[in-house]
C-alpha cells in the first residue's frame, strides 16, 4: 500500500473534512481515503452525477394545484 502526503491543505478544508470524519465515525485519515476511493470508483460521470445529486432531486416538495387547460382558439387555413 502506498503513501499520499498533501502539502498545503486549507485550514478550511480540514476543519470540513475533520467535521465529516466525525459524521461518519471515521478518522480524518480513514475519511481521505474513502473520499478518494469514492472518487476513482467509476469512470461514468452520469452515474456520478446521478449518484451525488440524489439529495437534490426535489421528490419530497409539493406540487402546486394545476387548473384545467384553456381552451386555444386556433383559425388555421389549410387551403
């Protein structure tokens, strides 16, 4: 198994990451590494996209009341 050291890392982005760790009862370490893994699983970016918007697809909201469609007067000459 191989080493990744990141250099630099935004003192914001640790403190997120370190709060996400904890939400999922993980290590800082242990969370890396399964972002990272999450990451390069599939090369499918519409499975991706599918998969990571799934929170913000809106099922759950309510649907304003529809009324009936109106009548459309269409003259139309086919002469």
């Amino acid at each position: 198994m191989s080493t990744v050291t990141v250099r630099h890392l935004d003192p914001e982005v640790q403190k997120r990451l370190k709060l996400r760790a904890a939400r999922n009862g993980r290590s800082m370490e242990a969370e890396a590494r399964a972002i990272l893994s999450a990451a390069v699983a599939s090369d499918d970016l519409a499975s991706d996209w599918l998969r990571m918007s799934e929170g913000f697809r809106g099922d759950d909201l309510p649907l304003p009341e529809r009324s009936a469609p109106r009548d459309v007067d269409v003259d139309v000459d086919v002469t």
